[in-house]
C-alpha cells in the first residue's frame, strides 16, 4: 500500500480528543493534525516521538494534515487504522496469503450478522463455500518481539468474534486477520490484561472454528507491503 507523499518529519506534541495529534514540524511549523485511529494508541501516542505527517493541499479540509507515522522502539509504526484493511486487500489479490488463495471474487463491506459489515468477503473459484475476513489493526508492543491486540477494551471486537462464530455455524468460512502494522515482532497474543473479555472470546472463537491469521508488515516511508505470517499464541488465562 502507498502511503501519501510527501511525508514530513516532525515531533508529536500531543494527541487528544482521540482524533487530534499537535505536531512540531522540522520545518519549524506546528500543525493540528488529524489522527486516524480512534483507539488509546498505547505505545505509539508518545509525546516527543519522531512522526511523519502528510499536508493535503487542499483549503476546504478542516484540517490541513494527517498524522501518518510514528517512530516506536526503533521501528517505523503507521498509525492509520484504516491502513490494515487496504494492506489486505492488495495481499489477497497478489496472492500472497495462501490461506486466503482460490476465490474468484472479493468484496468489501457486505452485511452480515448484526447490523455489521464484514472487511472482506471472498467467494467463488476452486475453494467452495464463501469465505468472510474480519481484519483488525495491531500495533502494540509492550515485549520484545510481541505484538499484542488489544490496546484498550472493545466490545465491538468481541461483538465480531460472535457473528464469526455464527458464520461458521451457518456452515461457511470466517477468519480473523491480525495486520501487525510493524517490523519488529514474531509473536502474536492477546493483551489479556487490558481486555480479558477480548481474550477469552478470540480462545472462544478459535475452538468453534474460526481460523486466526496473523502477518506483520515491511513498512517504510513510502509504503506498507504484507510481509510474514506471525506465529499465533493465545492466552489462556
């Protein structure tokens, strides 16, 4: 996935009503920019960081930037929640997820469940029965090489993990897809700690049948390719 360009380098000042990060610029400006990513951004959210926004160009938006990067332990760190669903997309149809191989056709945000829409549904080619992918941002690290989800409580990520569960018992395929949007870990688990509610769903999940999938990202400055599978290991607490 491109990122826009160009990405100018600064300092995070602040991040605050969730949808709002201050930004000193290297350029010696000190921008308001806007902040895609609606969670506690544990970790990455660090006042003083090194950031990279982009500046739009364009006088009717209400604010002029976005917030695109954040430099975290060494690693470059896309914060835009958005990202993981498009990251996806262009893995599947390159065929870089095997597991996600042999459809004829993928559509993105089609109903299912309870009033929900599901991030991708595959359907048609050699593999039969549809298939739905829920896709899920990950950026937190709290121990090396550990990539963990979530970084705060969501109801509405266990809510997903129930109509996955559905899917599977109406006799068709669900996976839930964890995009790492980093480079630096080879493990994945659940923050059982933040949301043990999240983490007794996703064991939950998994025993009925929903297949997890985990893969973290080659990330640069100027773009976010799908890199390798992360192995999977569920808390059990």
């Amino acid at each position: 996935m491109r990122l826009p360009q160009p990405l100018l380098p600064g300092r995070l000042v602040k991040r605050y009503k969730r949808f709002l990060a201050d930004i000193a610029l290297d350029d010696g400006r000190e921008v308001t920019a806007h902040c895609a990513n609606p969670g506690s951004m544990l970790g990455v959210a660090i006042e003083g960081a090194r950031v990279w926004a982009h500046e739009h160009g364009n006088p009717n938006r209400k604010l002029g930037f976005s917030w695109e990067m954040v430099e975290a332990d060494d690693t470059l760190i896309p914060i835009n929640t958005a990202n993981p669903n498009h990251i996806a997309l262009e893995a599947i149809e390159a065929g870089v997820i095997p597991e996600l191989t042999g459809y004829a056709q993928i559509r993105r945000e089609v109903k299912y469940g309870d009033a929900s829409r599901i991030d991708l549904y595959l359907e048609g080619g050699r593999r039969g029965k549809p298939c739905y992918v829920e896709v899920k941002n990950v950026h937190l690290s709290r121990a090396p090489r550990l990539a963990e989800f979530p970084d705060s409580v969501t109801a509405r990520g266990m809510k997903h993990l129930k109509e996955l569960e559905a899917v599977v018992a109406a006799g068709r395929r669900a996976v839930m897809l964890f995009i790492v949007q980093r480079s630096d870990c080879a493990r994945f688990t659940t923050a059982a700690d933040l949301d043990p509610g999240y983490a007794r769903a996703l064991n939950s999940a998994a025993a009925a049948g929903v297949e997890l999938l985990c893969y973290d990202c080659e990330v640069t400055t100027s773009e976010i390719v799908l890199r390798k599978p992360l192995d999977i290991q569920l808390d059990r607490t």
